[in-house]
C-alpha cells in the first residue's frame, strides 16, 4: 500500500498519422519491420488489441474513400443544380479531393498512453480499490475507458504493449466531422483534447488521479514558462522605472522534446560512437606517451651508464691505473665486437689515456732494458769464466748459452720496440766462446 501510494505523472502523447502511413503502422504492431531494437520477442505474444476491428486498417481506408466520393458526388450535385457544366468538366478530371484541409501533422492521430515505469514494477495485485486488479489491468481499464469517453467512435483502433520496457497502450484517433457546408471532413481540432494540448494533459490527469491508484497530472511546464515569462516582462518594466532593481529574472524551465525510441536509441548509439572513438583516441595518445616514455628512459640509462664510465675511466686516469683500459687498445680481448663510433669516455678522455700509457709503456721499456743490460754483464762474465775452463766444459756452456741466448734477445726485441731488430742484428756478433 506505501508503493500505492506514491504518485507518478500519467503520461499522455500524440502525434500525427497520415493515412499512407498506416501500412508502416501496422507493420511494426505486428513486429514484421520498423524499429523494433527495444523490443523483447518472448513478450510480444502478450501485446493485446483493445478497441476496434482486425482489419481497422482496411476500415480506415474504406472510410475515408467513402468520405472523399461522398464528398465528390454532393459537390457534383450542387454544380449540376447551379448548371456549372464547365466546373464539372473540370472536377471530373480532377477527380475526388482528400477529405481534410493542409495540415503538417496529418490528418489523424496516435494517442498513446503510459506511466513511469517504477509505477508497472509494483507487486501485483494492488487492492488500489474496488474492482481494480493489478496494475497493468486497473491501467488499461482506466485508459479504454477514457479513450471511449473521449474519442467515442472516432478511436478506431487500440492496443497494449507488454513487449518493451514500459506497459504502454497506443490508440489511433480518425476525427469524423461533418463541415458547415455538408462535407464530411477529418478534423482533429474538433477534440478538445487535440485543439488544445493543456486541456488534454489536465483531462487525462484528472481522469487517472481520480481513481487514487498514484497516478496524477505530469508537471505543468507550460503554465510555469508563461509564468516565468509574465513575471520576467514586467520586472523589465519596474526595473526601468528604477524598482525591483535587486530582483532577479526568474529562469524558464529547461524545454524538452519528446523523440521517438527509435532517434533516441539513434542518438544514444552516436553518443557511444562518440564515445569509443574518443576512448580510442585516448588508448592511442596513452600508448605514444607510454613509448616516449620508454624512449626516454633508455635514453637515461644510456646516460646513466655513459656517466658511470666516465666516471669510472676518469678516477683511473686520475689514479694512473690503466688495467681496466687494457680493452681499449685490445678488441681481441672483448667477448663482442667494438662498434666502430669510440665511446663518450674514450672521447673525453682518449688524449690522456694514450699520453698515460705511452708514459707507462716508456717506463717499462726502461726497467726491461735495465734489466737486459745486467743479463748482458752476466752472459760476458760466464763467457769469460767459460774460456778458463776445460774444452768439454766450455763447449756445454756454448750449446746452453746459444738457447738462453735466442731467449734474451727475442724479450729485448721485444721491449725496446724498434730497437729490437738492431739488437737481433748484434745477435751473430755476440762474442763467441773460444776453443
């Protein structure tokens, strides 16, 4: 009962029909075409014809042919009791005339009817009063009886969709008139409900509020529009006399259009197209940063490590100690090949590094050929010893001398660097043992 009794707006809509339009009508009451994305099939067996015939299609059609040759012969008549035989002939070939007056919305309509969808969610059987059943049933009660009390014969067809999201109940409405002059003519405007659209709002509101089952008129957007209008064109008014100068204009409400479900659904889908393709773009934006990022970063460790080898060589420079260069003159000795472009470290400190190993190398040079010249003392003192000695023993010294000989002089070739050859030269002359 606390569900009953909170209230929704009952929602009434029309629009306009064109005779032509029917078959796309049917069509999609019958769910064999139109726009039918928002419909559920499992339920479309439930949808029910309420007012009028099956075939109230092929009756429409019937009946406004029989207006329009109605229409036809009486004017016919009249020109032949007025003796027109030129306005005749020209009506003949002209032919009937469709029985409305210009219109832009047609010369019939569809009503239909709803209420919000929170209201139809309520549990079923709902004791809303006397009579009343659940409430889909005291809702399409309600609505055929206005629809009848209403548009009496003129509602020629009614049904109830239970198939999409919202019980709702479509009607179409052919509004029969008879003219002043004896025409019978489609005239919506002879509706009141039609003419004017407030009255149709209040009357619908009226007819569900007063079965107290919480429906109630929807809000009245046009009376406050004209309201706000009214109070905002005389507060200009007063304001140019110099009153109300601290008053503010009061807002009009938000206007609002109703679109059919099948544009709706058109512009939700460009608003998701939108949509995906704005969070592609994004994707596309994220993975460029993410890969100029990762560019970045192998570019900082590939400083990171250049300065760390700078840094590394220039402490060794610093301390003289030329080991871990050793493969800067050695490209035998690494496990890969160098690239042919030298390092920042090689160019930075290159000069230095060659002066300092030429530095390291002279000096070894120079302990390596003092030592050679002491060997060399020493080989002359056994040379001198040896021919003091006795024949046998002075030829074993030669045969021994002559290998440590070879030895001696190859290391010293290869110390002294160009001086070498010059050594291997003196190498023949070396003062031999005597006999």
């Amino acid at each position: 009962m606390e569900e009953a009794q909170k209230e929704h707006p009952v929602v009434m809509r029309m629009q306009g029909l064109w005779p032509e339009t029917i078959k796309g009508y049917e069509k999609h009451r019958k769910r064999e075409g139109g726009d039918t994305g928002h419909v559920d099939p499992s339920r479309s067996g439930l949808n029910k014809r309420l007012i009028g015939r099956e075939d109230w299609a092929q009756f429409v059609r019937r009946e406004i042919q029989r207006m329009r040759l109605a229409n036809f012969d009486r004017e016919l008549a009249q020109l032949r009791k007025r003796r027109r035989t030129a306005e005749i002939e020209r009506r003949l070939v002209e032919g009937p005339k469709d029985p409305w007056r210009p219109t832009r919305h047609g010369p019939m309509r569809e009503v239909i009817l709803t209420a919000n969808a929170e209201w139809f969610e309520g549990p079923d059987g709902d004791p809303f009063g006397d009579g009343y059943g659940p409430r889909e049933q005291a809702f399409q009660r309600l609505a055929v009886a206005w629809l009848r009390k209403t548009f009496g014969d003129d509602c020629v067809h009614a049904r109830a969709d239970r198939d999409e999201k919202a019980f709702h109940i479509h009607a179409v409405i052919l509004p029969r008139a008879v003219g002043r002059d004896g025409r019978m003519m489609l005239q919506p405007s002879q509706h009141p409900v039609i003419r004017h659209y407030e009255t149709g709002q209040d009357d619908i509101g009226a007819w569900f509020a007063a079965a107290e089952i919480g429906l109630k008129r929807g809000e009245r957007r046009k009376a406050k529009v004209r309201e706000a209008i009214k109070h905002n064109t005389q507060l200009r008014k007063d304001q140019k006399t110099g009153q109300r100068l601290e008053e503010a204009e009061e807002p009009l409400p938000e206007y609002r259009q109703h679109v059919s479900p099948r544009k709706w659904r058109e512009a939700q889908e460009c608003k998701f197209a939108e949509r995906d393709t704005a969070i592609a773009a994004r994707e596309e934006s994220v993975r460029d940063a993410e890969a100029a990022l990762a560019e970045r970063e192998t570019r900082a460790d590939l400083k990171d490590r250049q300065a760390d080898e700078v840094l590394s060589v220039a402490q060794a420079v610093a301390e003289g100690d030329l080991t871990g260069l050793a493969q800067d003159q050695n490209p035998g000795a690494q496990d890969e090949p160098r690239p042919g472009k030298p390092t920042l470290a090689r160019r930075l400190f290159g000069k230095a590094i060659d002066l300092l190993r030429a530095e390291q190398q002279a000096k070894a040079r120079e302990e390596v050929a003092g030592a050679l010249d002491q060997i060399r003392h020493a080989d002359n003192a056994i040379v001198e010893i040896a021919n003091l000695l006795p024949m046998g023993a002075r030829r074993q010294i030669a045969a021994a001398r002559k290998t440590l000989s070879r030895a001696i002089i190859a290391l010293r070739g290869h110390a002294s660097g160009p001086q070498g050859k010059e050594d291997q030269k003196r190498a023949g002359r070396e003062e031999p043992l005597r006999e």
